[in-house]
C-alpha cells in the first residue's frame, strides 16, 4: 500500500504545503494571500498553472498532482 493512500495523504495539497514549511511560508514564497493557501488546501487543487509548478518544484512532487487534469 502506497503512504499517498492513507488519509493523511489523501490531500496532496496539504502535504506540498507542509513540506514547504506550511501555508504562511507558501504564500510569501509565491506572493499571494494567506487564505490563498488555505483555500487551494480546502479544494486539494491549485489552480494557477505557475504556483502549481513552483510549489512543485520546492516540494518534489509532480506538478499534475496538485493540478489534475480534468
């Protein structure tokens, strides 16, 4: 069983911005607001091509996996 399948791991999102040492950090790294982050945690989507691939690449994660192609 892979870690990304227990709940804890379900929200990728989350687990970004926790590596990037949590949403204030996030957010002064990518110069938006405080509740940007916390609202791209709530819908474990970050919708913004250019955050998506900077946060991805700070976090080692795949850039799809915190923008889902729909």
């Amino acid at each position: 069983m892979s870690i990304f399948h227990t709940p804890m791991y379900d929200n990728r999102v989350r687990v970004a911005v926790d590596r990037a040492g949590g949403p204030t950090r996030v957010a002064v790294m990518l110069g938006v607001a405080n509740n940007t982050v916390h609202s791209w945690i709530h819908k474990k989507n970050v919708p913004n091509i250019n955050h998506a691939r900077r946060l991805a690449d700070a976090t080692f994660f795949d850039v799809r996996d915190l923008r889902p192609v729909r």
